[in-house]
C-alpha cells in the first residue's frame, strides 16, 4: 500500500478500524497485520483498532464517534 501526504500535513491521518469483535481467529490475525505495517510503525498513519465486543449497538456507537471525531478513515468489520 503506496501512501502519500501533502509535506504540509501537521498530524498524520487517523485511521480507525471498527471489529465486530476480536475473539475470532481471523480477526485476531488481521488486527495483528495491521499494527506492524510500515505506515503505522513510521507515524504516517495514527491507527484505532475498536472492539465491539460483538454487539451492533456497540459497533454503531464507535463507529459514530469516529464521525463524530472527525477520523480520515473507517475500516469495518462485521
């Protein structure tokens, strides 16, 4: 993943990811690739991993507060 910021960024963009949940198999994998990646690990990219908890109610609530939050980017997981 090639990522390119204007020389004029002050803060990196925030990147949050909503999970459903974090118990599953696959989930555990995917959130643990993602910390690691070279954006994130540089501080090109300020990533939020969310658990849900595997409630809906929950995984609205924090998707709406990355909104709400004003977040440069939403990755979700159902």
């Amino acid at each position: 993943m090639a990522l390119s910021l204007p020389s004029h960024a002050a803060e990196p963009p925030r990147v949050g990811a909503a999970l459903y949940g974090l118990q599953a198999e696959f989930v555990q994998l995917w959130s643990a690739a993602l910390r690691p990646h070279p954006a994130v690990t540089s501080g090109a990219v300020e990533l939020t991993i969310f658990d849900g908890a595997y409630s809906e109610q929950t995984q609205s609530d924090q998707i709406a507060e990355m909104i709400r939050a004003r977040y440069d980017a939403i990755i979700f997981v159902h």
